[in-house]
C-alpha cells in the first residue's frame, strides 16, 4: 500500500492505533511488537521495530547514551559498556541519569562509593548484569532476584524512560516528510 503518513510510537495501543486512524495515517511505526495485531487493525500498515533496533549499532542502547552525552564500546549485541576516564561517584552518575529518569532507583548492595566502568543495556537487560563486566550497570528493568543477588551498583531507569527516545531514531531513519509522533501513553503530535 501507499504510504503517505506515519505514525511513531513506542508501543501500538488502541490509543495509538485510534489516533493514527483518526490523523489519517497509513502506517504506524513502533518499537514494541504486538502479540496479536487484531482483526479491525488492518486498516493501518503496522512495523515494529524491536530486537533488530535493540541489537543495531547505533539502536536502542546507543541512542539512551547519546542522550547522556556518553560513548561506549560493544560488550555484547545488547550491551555497551563505558570505561570512565576518572573514576565516577555513584551519586554523581545518579545525578546525570535523573533528567532522563525521575524514578530512578538504585540497588547498591555493598555500598560501593565510587565506579569505572559502566555497563548500559535500554530496555530489558536483568539478564546481562551478571555477565557483564562493569562495576555498576544502567537498565530499563530489573527483576527482583538480580537487584537482590548483584554485587554491582544497579540503576533501574524504567522500560519505558529507557527505550522511549527510540521513537525519535526510528522517525529519523525512515527519514518521511510528513509525520505523527506519540509516545504510547504520552501525546506528542
């Protein structure tokens, strides 16, 4: 089909889907998938663009650390993480995370005081804490046996605040001339 006007979104919700049918757009572009698309979607073309985004060089991940005005090296597919020049107080890194996350939390079990390496995982990356080398790790969800098994400083930004300026690159990579922009919950159009 034609396209002639998108939507980006983090998340297709029938909030989403209703407003890019009401704004006349021919596709929504997402980074959460469906499960299912319904039936009475078809009317919209729907791309989600999720794991292939989160693995990309340059995706998910890289896009929260330019946010930060911060650089890493690749650890892994899903991972960057970054070798401080000057060793980081841990109150001053949760100081630069909270314009991009005001409900920040923050599981220090050993009270460490001060870090140098920083592993960084947008999104889901409970499950790359432990694996990773780094002395504190920022992610967008962690589940509840890592916060209380981890020995590294771990700052929990929300699923949504991590992965949530993804709808910006995936606005900016498809490069279209007219658009509709929301993010899920929040209206930005």
């Amino acid at each position: 089909a034609e396209v002639n006007k998108v939507m980006f979104a983090l998340t297709v919700t029938p909030q989403v889907y209703n407003q890019a049918v009401h704004k006349g757009c021919d596709l929504i572009i997402s980074h959460h998938p469906l499960f299912y698309v319904p039936y009475d979607y078809r009317r919209i073309n729907i791309y989600c663009a999720h794991t292939n985004l989160d693995k990309a060089n340059g995706g998910t991940t890289d896009t929260l650390l330019r946010a930060l005005h911060l650089e890493g090296h690749y650890y892994n597919d899903f991972v960057r993480v970054i070798e401080l020049e000057n060793e980081m107080s841990v109150e001053f890194l949760k100081l630069k995370l909270l314009p991009v996350s005001p409900r920040l939390r923050i599981i220090n079990n050993k009270k460490v005081r001060t870090i140098k390496t920083v592993g960084f995982c947008a999104g889901s990356g409970s499950e790359f804490i432990a694996s990773t080398p780094c002395d504190a790790f920022v992610t967008g969800d962690l589940k509840y046996h890592t916060a209380v098994e981890t020995d590294k400083v771990v700052y929990d930004i929300g699923h949504f605040e991590s992965e949530i300026m993804s709808v910006s690159l995936l606005k900016e990579i498809s490069e279209v001339k007219e658009t509709v922009t929301t993010g899920g919950s929040y209206q930005d159009t």
